[in-house]
C-alpha cells in the first residue's frame, strides 16, 4: 500500500491531452479517470522538488530578506538551494530556522500564478532580486509561474502543481561554493545540498533502495571486476581498460559488427582529427564548440573528432548515386571527444572519450518509414541478446520558444518531426514528446531503459536529418535522372560502448549475461595439493580456452574461499572438481544468473547443469551463448 502523502498528483487525461491535477482538486473532476503520480516516479520526484524549492527560497527570504536567490535546482537524490549571502557564513542556526520554515511553508495552501514575462521582470526588480531577474530575462519563454508569500516571491522554472504536504521531512546535508551560472570568472554563491521526502515513510523507502543502488554501483564494481579505471595523468573522463573490461569491450564491438553486417550494413573507419573546415560546413563549430577540442597546427586550426557524422558523409559523398542503390547504411565503432565539465563526470556513463556504435543511412524520403521499422526491429534483437526488454521511447522534438539553437528552416525541422511521429505511430509504439531535447541539426528518438528500480537512463537514438545533407548537398539520382536530396539517419542504437556497459553493470548488479561475462567458468579443484586434481583442472582450462571459451583455473586456498571468491567475482559458471569427477568424468556446474526479489532487489538465480566430460561443458556453453545472442556468438 501507498499512503497519500506519497501522492505527489494526478494525471487526468481528456482526449489525447494530459493534465496535471493538484490532490486538493480531485473532487473537482468527478469521474474523469485519474491516474497517481508517486513520489517514486521520475516526475513525482520533479514535481515535489520543484515544489520544495519554491517552499525553500521563500523561507530563506523569511530569515534574510537581504540575501539574493540564485536558483534551486536537484537530482533525483537531493536539492540544491544557491544563496548570494554577501559573504555572510551559513551557520547552523540559520539551517535550522530554514528547514523549520520551510516544513511549515510546505504545510500551508500556498497559491501559484501565472504572469507574463515583463510584469515579472518588473516585480524582481522591485524588488531587487538581481540573479534571479538575470535568468528570468535570458529565459525564452513569454509566461512563467511564481509563488508568493510575505511579500517574497519564487519563480518557478519547471512544471508547477499546487501542493501542501503536511508530513514533509527534510534534511541538511552539507554546503558547498558554487560559481554564478558556472562561470570561473564570477562570483560565489552558498549552495546547500538537501534532501526531502514527502513522508518518513518515503524517506525510509529511499533509504532502503540506496542499500540497493550501492551494490549496483558500476564504479565500484568495475574496481571490484577489475573493468576499468582512469588516471590524473591521462585525464578525468577518459577511460584505462583493464583486461576483463577490453574483454567485455571486444566481445559487445564483436556481436554488434556481425549484427550489423547481417543487417545490410557496411563498415566505415574514420580518423580521430579533422581541419575545422569540415566542422564549418557541418555546423558543429558554430552550435557545439563549448563541447570540441580544438586547436592550431602547421597554420590551419584542426578538431578532436566529436562526430562521426561529418567523415560518414564524405564517404557517401565520393560517388554517385542512384534511387536503386538506396539505402546505403554505414556502421562504425567510432571514438570521439567532447568536453564535459569535470563536476559532470561519472564513471562510465559520463566521459570525455566514447565510442558509439555509429551509423548514418543515407536513403530516400519515401523509404524513412520503413527503414526506421528495420532499425526498430534491429533494436529489439539487440536488446534481447543483452538481457534486455524493458525500456521505452521519447520524441524529443525542438523548442518552439528557441529557435535560435537549431540549424535548418522551420519547414525541414516540420517535415523531420512529423516523420518521426508517424514512424513510431504506423509501428504501434508508445511514446511521449519532449520539447526541447532534439539535437541542434534534427529531431530524434530517444531509448529509455528502465531497471528493477524503476530508474530510466537514456542509451540509444534514432536522429532525423534534413539539414546536413542540405549543408553538405548530398544527392542521389531519381527515375528522371534529376538529382534529389538525400535524407540521413543518425542512429547508435547502445549510444556508447562506455555508457551504455556502465548501464549494464547497474542493471545486472555486475553479473552479466554468460556471453558477456569476462570470465565464463571458474575451474575449482577440490585439494589445491592433488597434483592429479591439479593437473586436470589445468587440462581443462587450456581445451577451454582453445575452443573459445574464457575459463579460469582458481587452485589455490581452501574450496569454500575459492567458490566465494568466483561467486565476488560474478563468474556465472562455478566447476568443482573432484575425485568422483575425475573417475566419472561427468561435472555438476552451479550456473549463476542474475535476479531479483519481489522489491527489486539483487537477487542471484542458481542452478545446477550436468555435463558430460569437457566436450560437454563445451557444448553446453556454445549452445546457450548462441540462444542468448541469437546464434550470433557461437
């Protein structure tokens, strides 16, 4: 059961329309159907934050009018509130007064409104709320929501629903100095870092899937697995592959290219340098180059590879086409390089180096519905082989309050979204628009995984563009033989090998699938001090190994620490042997598989197969790996 306080809103949904409605209000729409929004939803989480926030700073303005608001942001684990305090210290005392103001504020019925952008440019600045009236300003939209109390006011930056919450917990959990907007140059700000729940039974819920996320912790575990490191001496974000890791690496770049050649791809190799002429005509300079390392050389001023697109295009571009050699799609694993900020960096699933599963189908515009048919069904194959069936899919579609992030003219951007929309429509697939989040050169679908924590993180993309062959002027030859433009697909249907194996790690609690494992089978003789036990066990190990599977012979210590250390180590195949199973030469394996409990929690799946002799273990092996990938990997 969930109580209500766990209830962050409703959504009533009215023809194709969706409304958030406040709890206060359900009464009001009678028997329209509602469906609960929950604290432990992504969007419950936004809207309850959002919320808190405006609680927030109307409570610091309660204790300081003379402090400036800087902006409350959060993650999915805590808030941060941004204070410009004129070099006061934030004491314990006013962090006190604050979450005690705050948790009454949230008790209350306050109002939200909504005004036009110059009435409240005026009301901040009356009421000299610099920082704040400074965002507002640079922000494209013409309406926003505020929240007042006391003669204070909040803007609301993000979607605002009515709310008091009677039960509300919060909680302190440090302070930090953040630059204004980022930048090195400007001035400090407090930010206090805070977490809060709706109710003590949310936060000890949380608490309870926290124990959880630590055991899925793809950094901890690719040190525990010995994956993957990095270096100060290398740089943050870019990734040392230790032996299992470059395994595991090698293993997902060789299932994906005899995938993709099955599929009618064709393999394309590109350097990791470029003049920026290629990134001028491309865009990218002018729309990406915050992210591009760029530098100059022997007089002309070259590019880090960011894309791969460009290289892609010039390879299309050496010949010409006709109607009936289209499609033509490229694939590479191709490694770029964009520059994140150090704060944003994290493991594997965010990194300054990357190799994406690249490809770009140059095709016609009459074949695009059909093709992203085969790329959806290509994605649906690819993800069963990782294990994978739970995810889902996003349009995300421009800002129509910002066009100026965006290269192309309004008619194309038209054209490519509706395209994309209908794509997903005709094929029956259930998504949700999000406007804002479409790449600077073309809308695009975006991959959603969810795990057994019901936590989403984005992985592939299908991206439609009619912009970079305008740029580029790639044709084809019609019927007619006039030329016509060419339409491309971009798509990496994992996003990157580094990301998306720091999802897998998190999703599988570091035991992969027996195809992906680094280690296959753990080779345990029963007396580490038997030369015969010994020696067979070796014998084993080499057959193995030399009919391709990756085995290990664990040999020394007592059993009992030996099967611990297989089992810490994920290895999903445990072999012990014995005198019996020299004798018989029949082995009992303990196959170990990933699993959870009724809450989501990791839970290992065992049981045991009976094999006879290597070549049944070897066998046995080859054939599940060939159902788990689809007789890819055999």
């Amino acid at each position: 059961m969930v109580s209500n306080s766990d209830v962050i809103a409703y959504i009533a949904k009215k023809d194709e329309h969706e409304e958030l409605i406040p709890r206060t209000k359900v009464k009001e729409y009678g028997n329209t159907a509602l469906q609960p929004v929950f604290f432990d939803d992504e969007l419950g989480k936004r809207l309850f934050y959002s919320w808190v926030c405006r609680a927030l700073e109307l409570g610091v303005k309660r204790i300081s009018k003379s402090y400036l608001l800087g902006g409350c942001s959060w993650t999915l684990n805590e808030i941060r509130l941004d204070i410009y305090t004129f070099n006061d210290s934030i004491n314990d005392r006013f962090i006190k007064n604050l979450l005690e103001e705050t948790t009454r504020l949230l008790s209350q019925q306050l109002r939200a409104e909504k005004v036009e952008k110059n009435d409240l440019l005026q009301i901040l600045k009356e009421k000299s709320e610099v920082l704040i009236y400074e965002v507002v300003k640079d922000n494209d939209s013409r309406e926003f929501m505020i929240v007042k109390d006391d003669g204070n006011v909040s803007v609301c930056l993000d979607t605002c629903v009515e709310q008091s919450y009677d039960e509300a917990v919060l909680e302190y959990v440090n302070q930090s100095m953040v630059h204004w907007r980022g930048d090195e140059k400007s001035f400090l700000l407090t930010r206090l870092h805070i977490r809060a729940f709706p109710s003590k039974k949310a936060k000890d819920s949380q608490a309870e899937l926290e124990r959880e996320y630590s055991l899925r912790d793809h950094v901890i575990l690719g040190r525990e697995l010995d994956l993957f490191l990095t270096d100060p001496s290398v740089g943050a974000g870019l990734i040392l592959w230790a032996p299992n890791g470059a395994i595991v690496r090698k293993l997902m770049e060789e299932f994906e290219y005899k995938l993709h050649l099955r599929h009618g791809y064709q393999p394309v190799v590109t350097p990791h340098l470029a003049t920026s002429e290629l990134f001028e005509t491309s865009g990218h300079l002018s729309y990406y180059r915050e992210n591009m390392y760029v530098f100059d050389h022997d007089g002309k001023t070259h590019v880090v590879k960011p894309m791969n697109c460009p290289f892609h295009i010039l390879i299309f571009k050496r010949k010409k086409w006709s109607y009936k050699e289209l499609p033509v799609r490229y694939f590479e694993f191709g490694t770029v390089y964009r520059y994140e900020r150090a704060g944003t960096l994290h493991g594997l699933t965010r990194v300054r180096g990357l190799t994406q599963d690249d490809s770009h189908i140059f095709l016609r515009p009459d074949q695009i519905q059909e093709e992203i048919g085969r790329l959806l069904d290509l994605l649906r194959l690819m993800y069963s082989s990782y294990g994978i069936n739970n995810y889902s899919f996003k349009l995300s579609l421009r800002d129509p309050n910002n066009q100026s992030k965006y290269i192309g003219s309004a008619e194309l951007w038209e054209k490519a979204e509706k395209a994309l929309e209908e794509a997903l429509i005709n094929h029956g697939i259930p998504f949700k628009k999000e406007y804002g989040e479409a790449a600077f050169y073309g809308p695009k679908i975006d991959i959603y995984l969810k795990d057994s924590l019901g936590d989403r993180k984005c992985c592939g993309t299908i991206q439609l563009d009619f912009n970079l062959p305008e740029r580029f002027n790639i044709t084809y030859v019609d019927q007619d033989n006039k030329e016509k433009r060419v339409v491309i697909i971009h798509r990496a249907l994992i996003g990157s090998i580094e990301r998306f194996l720091g999802i897998l790690l998190e999703y599988y609690a570091g035991r992969l699938p027996l195809w992906l494992a680094p280690v296959q089978v753990a080779l345990l003789p029963v007396d580490e001090h038997s030369e015969e036990q010994r020696s067979y066990t070796l014998r084993m190990r080499e057959e193995l190994i030399n009919n391709g599977i990756r085995a290990e012979a664990m040999m020394e210590g007592r059993l009992q620490a030996r099967v611990r250390e297989a089992r810490k180590l994920r290895i999903p195949l445990i072999v012990v042997i014995g005198e019996k199973e020299l004798r018989t030469e029949e082995f009992e394996a303990q196959w170990i598989k990933y699993g959870v409990d009724e809450k989501g929690r990791y839970k290992p799946v065992e049981e045991k197969i009976t094999v006879r002799g290597i070549r049944g273990l070897v066998e046995w092996i080859k054939e599940e790996v060939g159902r788990e990938t689809h007789g890819i990997i055999k």
